[in-house]
C-alpha cells in the first residue's frame, strides 16, 4: 500500500510570450549566457543578472528590452538556466503553473506522476487526466508550463514505486483559471 502525495500549493507566473527579434548575441549562446563561463546558461548567469536587478553592478544585458533588469528578467534567466528558453523581447515571461506537494511516506517510492485536466470531473479511469511527466518528477515539485489563459486546470499527483507502481491519485488540486493578460 502507497501512502497518497498530497497537493497543498500552487503558483501561478503570468504573462505573454514576446514577438523575439532575431539578435546575435557576443558570446555566440544566447542573451541569457552573459557571463563566463560561456556555453551554457548556468549559476553565474544569475547571480549577475540578480546583482544588476539589485543595482549592485550596472544593467547591461538586453533580455527585456535594452538596460531592463527586473524580476521578469530574473526569471528568464533562471527558467534558461533549468534548460529552458531564453526568452527576449519586452513581453512578459509566459504563463506557468508550480505544484507543489506532500511527499508520500511510503518506502521505495521512486518520484511522482502529474496529471492535469479540464473537468472537475477527472479520473485517471475515466481518461479525462492528462499525464504531464514522461518520467517520475524527482522531489515534490513540478512545473507545468503549458497552460493557457482562460482555462481552469485541475491537477492530480500518483507516488511511482521503484517497481513503477503508481498509487491512487492525489486529491484533486483546481487552480483558478489563467487570466488572459
């Protein structure tokens, strides 16, 4: 018997994906991977973009707009950094959500199955969930960047054994619906 995740938060990050000019960047990556080490949007890339956002050091990427340094641009660097896009352009970073969980008490439980849906009415044996994970998620957080403003999401979470056995889904989590920006 698997001991049931438990959802108790989730985030919304809204916004609008921006038109993006197509831009060479010195470096040769991207306008996120402006600090050496080049190659890679890593740690030192946000910690400087985080010191310009502060005015510790002088504002000089160009990410949000020339000179531009706030939390949006933050988060564009970081989300780069998890092996994301790199977002540019004046537009705000683009809608997410983050679920967070209870993790399971069980013993051997390899990661967690996220599932997302439309209905209220969803189970995973009425088909109407989504499985938003190709793998077990890893810790008691995911986020799920798919979502779309004006749509009420309903989320669900499994406990995957090492076996690859899936408990009886989470209570079911309703985020309030995307506001269209």
């Amino acid at each position: 018997m698997y001991y049931l995740p438990h959802i108790r938060n989730l985030a919304l990050q809204l916004g609008l994906l921006a038109a993006v000019p197509v831009l060479a960047w010195p470096q040769g990556t991207s306008a996120c991977d402006f600090v050496a080490p080049y190659g890679t949007v890593d740690v030192a890339d946000v910690q400087a973009i985080i010191n310009m956002t502060l005015g510790i050091s002088p504002c000089t990427v160009n990410i949000g707009g020339s000179g531009v340094c706030n939390a949006a641009v933050v988060q564009r660097v970081i989300n780069a950094a998890l092996g994301g896009t790199c977002l540019t352009g004046f537009g705000a970073v683009a809608h997410y959500a983050t679920l967070n969980w209870t993790a399971s008490t069980s013993t051997g439980i390899s990661g967690y199955n996220v599932y997302r849906a439309t209905t209220p009415t969803a189970a995973l044996a009425n088909g109407l969930y989504t499985k938003l994970n190709s793998s077990p998620v890893v810790g008691t957080t995911y986020i799920d960047t798919s979502v779309s403003a004006g749509v009420t999401y309903y989320y669900a979470t499994t406990a995957v054994s090492n076996a690859g056995v899936e408990s009886a889904t989470s209570n079911q989590f309703q985020a309030p619906a995307i506001p269209t920006p």
